[in-house]
C-alpha cells in the first residue's frame, strides 16, 4: 500500500499514457505542434487534460468557462467532452496563442462549442455576472496570470451554481509553494491562494497532484 502519490519518472509516465484512454487524433495534433514553441511548458500535461474531460463528464456540463487558454489545448479537450449542445466560454488577451486554438477547434469540429473572448478575463466575469449569469455555469478553469487568481476563484464562485465545480492549475507551482526561501510575487500569490481556499467553508476542496498542481474546489449548497 502507499501512503503518498508515486513520483513519476520518465519510464512511468509513458506507462501511464500507454495504457490511459486515448487522446484523439486533434489532441495529438495540437501537442506536437505547441511542443515545438519555447513556452510549450504553460500547456498542461495529457493525463490533466484526460482527467479534466473525465470530470466534465461525470458532472454532465453543458455550460462551461474557462480563464487562460494558450493555444487550446484545455479548451479541446473540454469541448470534445461536452455534449453537441454544451459550450465553454473561453477568456483570453492574446491573438497570437488563440489563433493557433481556433485553428485546431475547427479541424476538431468543436470551434462552435467554444465562444472566445479576447479580452481582460476579468472584465469579461464581471460582464457575464452583470448579464445576470450567476449560478448558470457547471465547470470553471483557471489557468492564467497568477496574481489574479484570488480575482478569477471569486467571480467564478459566483458563476457556478451549488455543486458546481472549479478546477485551478499550476497550485503546487513547482514545489515553490513549499519552499521558504522563494519569496517571488508569483509564488507568494499563490501561497496565499492556497491558504484562502484551504479555509474557505464555501466549498468541498482537493488539491490533486496531477500536472502542476490541480485544485478542485466544488462549490456547497
């Protein structure tokens, strides 16, 4: 029996992903080509994403949000997860990352799933919340600028109804949180996420250790 989660080599890892569900052909596609680009590390991993589909699943979605979406990856995998009348809203500051996102959702066949908004994801909360969304959504990501993050759990607390669900990533940051010789903004901020949601009578709480970290917080009734 373990006591904790097994560390994964490289040898593990490829074990893992051979005998875990298949990616489709998309997902593959769309890997390969952010592997080639500098920053290909702000994607997250093939077992998050396949678990974060699971999720969306089990909880029968249909009306998603999602804060950060690089090149799409998180987003796909969501999409291609939600029932044909489910939908994500999808918040973004960058063209450049999102074009080669919107590129792959119409290969996929699931760009009509995915409303992107290229805008301030914080204005883009506080407009869905002033059109009186509040309570509508099932599933939330939050993967972005960290020192926001507070902000983003806050709005899409609100967007969730009761027995929602919002996943974070990147909450282990590295093993920085628990190192306390790094006293970096990014690294603080997430720190002190951390601690706040650890309190926070509002939800039922899990921190995963899958990818970077993945926190779960389900909002209670």
């Amino acid at each position: 029996m373990a006591t904790r989660t097994l560390s994964l080599t490289d040898q593990i890892h490829a074990y893992l992903v051979s005998v875990s569900g298949p990616q489709s052909e998309a997902q593959r596609r769309l890997r390969e080509e952010t592997a080639k680009m500098p920053n290909s590390g702000m994607q997250i991993s093939f077992e998050q994403g396949q678990f974060m589909a699971l999720l969306v699943r089990l909880l029968k979605a249909r009306k998603t949000l999602e804060i950060g979406v690089f090149t799409g990856y998180s987003s796909l995998v969501v999409a291609q997860a939600l029932p044909e009348d489910g939908r994500i809203i999808a918040c973004d500051v960058s063209e450049e990352y999102t074009s080669i996102a919107r590129r792959h959702w119409e290969e996929a066949g699931v760009a009509h799933k995915i409303d992107l908004r290229l805008a301030p994801a914080l204005e883009t909360l506080d407009a869905l919340l002033a059109e009186g969304q509040a309570d509508t959504f099932d599933f939330a990501f939050i993967d972005a600028d960290k020192s926001n993050y507070d902000a983003y759990y806050e709005r899409a607390l609100k967007l969730i109804h009761a027995g929602g669900l919002i996943a974070i990533d990147n909450t282990l940051w590295a093993g920085r949180v628990a190192d306390t010789n790094v006293q970096d903004p990014d690294t603080q901020a997430m720190r002190a996420f951390n601690a706040k949601l650890h309190h926070d009578t509002r939800i039922h709480l899990s921190v995963v250790p899958i990818g970077d970290g993945l926190t779960l917080a389900m909002r209670r009734s």
